[in-house]
C-alpha cells in the first residue's frame, strides 16, 4: 500500500485559517493555553499551533477531540451551513471510514443540535473520541448495514432501523458487509 492511501484524509477540504482562527478564539476565551489545550485533547502542541495558524487540515478525529476539550459543538469550529442567500458552500467532513455534510444547525437555550447527511464507507472502523459529557447521537440509516455506538457496547442497525448512544465515550460506526452505509446522523449537545 502507498504511503498516500496510508495517510489520514483532510477533515475538510480548505478553509482551514477560519476553523484555525475560531480554535483560538475559542481557546483564549477560556484563557486556555496552546500547551494545555493540546493536552487535554490529546494532539501534538505542534500540531494545534498548525490548525491555530491555518498551516495544518487536521483529521475529523482530531477537530473533534479540539471541541471536545473545549466543550462546544463541531460546527462552533468549523462554521454552521449556508443559508439560501448565502453563496458559501459546506465542506464535506471526513473521518477513517466517514463522510459527513452538515445540514443544519438547531440551537435553543439549553441544547445545540447538529443535522448531518453521513455515508460510512465499507472496509474501515472509526473509532471516535469522546464528546463534551451528557451528548448523544442519533442515527437512522437508510441504507446497509452498521454497528455504531459506545466502542465497548456497539448497537447494530440496518435500512429503516434508528440507533441512539451517548457519546460522551469513545465511540465507532462500522460498515457491515461491503456495501457503503448511508444515514442521518442527529448530534445533541447540552450547553455547559
């Protein structure tokens, strides 16, 4: 195998300084330093300081334990999708084995929700790091076969069938079989 289909993909295609320089603001309003922040997401100093400054496109994996350590939702780091009037256009983010296009964000005063379009790809697991405590997801798949969920407990699911896990763990989707999954994916996230 070539060390190119070795490498970890791009979360997201571009738009990495304005995800870098949400990061910081993010990170300075907690008064959180580069160093702390690193280590308690579990990531290289170097490499948060490269996503800071818009130089690295980390792994979907590793945004997401970034927001975790800080306690907000993805999408407050990336950005929300367009609207109508918007000529933005929303990146697909990718994992080890998923593809994620975000589709709405629904916030009210206590919970902030995420609405993603998700396709699993058939031959690799992903295993996911554990989001800010009390989130969960919500998964409904329209097509194949998956075991998602808690990376100790998975839950199996196929066409029609919905799946829920808190995923305040690390967690894993899974593609049974050899057919690609596609699913909505509903992420909740208490405010803290």
């Amino acid at each position: 195998m070539d060390s190119e289909a070795q490498r970890p993909r791009p979360a997201v295609d571009g738009g990495m300084a304005d995800i870098g320089r949400r990061i910081r603001r993010l990170r300075e309003e907690r008064g959180i330093s580069l160093s702390a922040l690193a280590r308690g997401a579990g990531v290289g100093k170097a490499t948060l300081s490269g996503l800071e400054n818009g130089t690295r496109n980390p792994t979907l994996e590793t945004l997401w334990a970034i927001t975790a350590e800080l306690g907000v939702p993805l999408t407050t780091a990336i950005g929300t999708p367009p609207s109508e009037e918007s000529e933005t256009t929303v990146p697909v983010m990718r994992g080890t084995a998923t593809e994620g296009t975000l589709l709405q964000v629904f916030e009210d005063e206590a919970v902030t929700y995420e609405l993603y379009r998700l396709v699993i790809r058939a031959g690799a697991p992903q295993i996911s790091p554990a989001h800010h405590r009390g989130v969960t997801e919500h998964l409904t798949v329209f097509a194949g076969t998956l075991s998602a969920g808690p990376a100790g407990a998975p839950l199996q699911a196929g066409p029609g069938e919905h799946i829920s896990w808190r995923s305040d763990v690390p967690h894993v989707y899974v593609a049974l079989g050899d057919q690609d999954v596609h699913a909505g994916l509903l992420i909740r996230y208490p405010r803290r």
